[in-house]
C-alpha cells in the first residue's frame, strides 16, 4: 500500500449543504485550514496531533485557502459575499476582506510581488462575469481584473515563470497571466479533455498536471502547454495536490468516493484508495507525508501515512 490510514478527526457537523472544499497546510506551526463551505467557517486542524482546533466563522460560502509559508499569511476565497479573506496565522482576529470578481474559488499567490490571484467561476446569466481578480495584498486592494473565456476552476502560481495558470471548465484551456503584468492573458493553452478542473505544479521539472471532469490526467509542459502524457482517472476530479518530495500525484475523485494515486515522474498509476462519497477534496502536509481527505457525510477527515512505496 502507498496510503495507509492511520486515524480520523471529527469534524464540525454541517449547518447547511454545502459540505468542505479546498484546503492548505501551514508549514512551520503544522496547521491544516480547510474550507468548511456548508458552516460558513474555515476549521483548524493541529498536523502534529491530528486533532480538531477550532473554526474561524463569518467566510461566507468559503471555497478555498491558501498559504503562503514565505510571507504568514492565509488566503480565503469567499464565494458567498464576493470577496478573499487575508489574515495572519497568530492574529486571525485581524481578517481583512478585499472585494473581487463574481465567485472566487481558485486562489493563486506570488510572493515576490506580494499579489494574490482570485479565479472567479463568474454566473453563466450575467455576460463578462467569467474573470480573475488580482489583489494588491501590501494595500489590501484591488488591482485588476481580467476577463477569460469560461468558468474558471483551479489555479497555481509559477515562481520560476512569474506566472499564474488557471484552469478553464469550457473550453477546455489553460489560460497564462504574468505576474509583471497582470493586466490581460499572456498565452492560452489547450487541453486535449473536457473540464479542467484540478491543478498542480513539479516546479522542478516544469510540468503542469491538470485533472479534467473527462475523467483524463494530462501532464503538459508548463513553458510551451505542449501535452507530454494522458492518464485515466477513476471519474470526474476535483482537487489534486503533488508531494514533489515522494514524487506522488493525488487525485481526489468525490464519485464514487476514492484517491487515485500516481508516481508522477512515470505518470503511471500506484493505487486507488476508497475513501467516502462526495469526498471530493483533499489536503497533503508533505513535510510528515501526510494526506488527509475530508469525509462530507461523517463530517470527518480520514488522515493518511504515504510510505513512500514504488512499483514504477
């Protein structure tokens, strides 16, 4: 087995629908923040000990969270209100919110500039509304945003480019914006399935590894957007994270319930490890090999070893 369970940790119950969405891990003081869209909330999770903390309330529909471990900051997306939560890990008290474009999701940070991107899924009713929003995070402002050509989905940011990917649903794209010049899209890039939807990046290799809703894992050089491998997935995928350390891939798949597992320098498939219905998101703490998937209908987070194993 490359994944081992090794516990759970019981989670808030739901006030509403809406189940938990994307999540980050904090480094230094191994603390996991997951998006617990149907509360409203943010929950805590202590990585050392695998236990419950507590929650920081008033997200209204957050979808997302992001660290910068290089800056101590937290990023929320709040979908709900239209706006990205910024706060620092010791004074969550001090939560500021930026108003942005139509349903963030997606966020992307560069740390260099200090400028977070917010992916916005936009509403298909309102024309123009499909856009990324970029946040000046110094001024706590605004700085731009800019029209792309369908629902966004997931997004990364390159150090090494100084660009943003994001994800577009429909057409199937891949669209560039560079952080010197956040203003309009670079480049597009074309993938060769329906529904991009999760999204990673082997910094060191200068790969980008998009899960699509076709139910395809494409590896697509980062530089060019030339595709360089297909993989099947078990169905429709949500979130995905690299442990570049390990050389593993995962990809969570809400239905029928499962993570699929890849070494990704052979892009070859390792295993599928079943984990609950709905479970669509995940979480990876790297630094204690660690992947932690969250359970909708236990209102749990199943907490997984990675080995290490190979058989590639």
């Amino acid at each position: 087995m490359v994944l081992e369970q090794r516990t759970s940790i019981g989670l808030p119950v739901h006030h509403q629908p809406g189940g938990f969405d994307h999540a980050a891990v904090h480094r230094a003081p191994a603390r996991l923040y997951v998006a617990h869209t149907a509360n409203d909330t943010l929950d805590v999770i202590d990585c050392e000990r695998d236990r419950y903390l507590h929650s920081i309330a008033g997200l209204t529909g957050v979808a997302g969270a992001l660290v910068s471990d290089e800056r101590q900051l937290v990023f929320t997306s709040n979908r709900g209100e239209n706006t990205v939560g910024i706060f620092a890990p010791d004074a969550e008290e001090a939560l500021v919110k930026v108003p942005v474009g139509i349903g963030p999701n997606g966020l992307a940070y560069d740390p260099g500039r200090n400028l977070l991107l917010a992916a916005n899924v936009g509403d298909p009713k309102r024309p123009g509304s499909y856009t990324v929003s970029l946040v000046d995070v110094d001024k706590r402002a605004l700085v731009a945003n800019v029209a792309v050509p369908g629902r966004t989905r997931w997004t990364v940011f390159d150090p090494h480019q100084e660009v943003f990917f994001v994800n577009i649903a429909d057409p199937p794209q891949i669209v560039v914006i560079d952080a010197r010049h956040p203003t309009q899209i670079a480049r597009v890039y074309d993938v060769p399935a329906a529904g991009p939807h999760g999204l990673d990046l082997d910094v060191a290799q200068g790969r980008l590894f998009c899960a699509c809703d076709a139910g395809r894992l494409v590896c697509l050089e980062a530089q060019s957007g030339r595709v360089l491998d297909e993989r099947e997935l078990s169905g429709a995928p949500d979130v995905m994270f690299l442990n570049a350390k390990l050389e593993h891939l995962y990809v969570a798949i809400g239905d029928p319930g499962v993570i699929d597992v890849f070494d990704s320098r052979a892009l070859e498939p390792l295993e599928t490890v079943a984990t609950e219905r709905g479970a669509h998101t995940i979480a990876v703490d790297s630094d204690r090999s660690k992947v932690y998937a969250f359970l909708p209908q236990t209102h749990r987070a199943a907490v997984y070893v990675d080995t290490g194993e190979r058989r590639v």
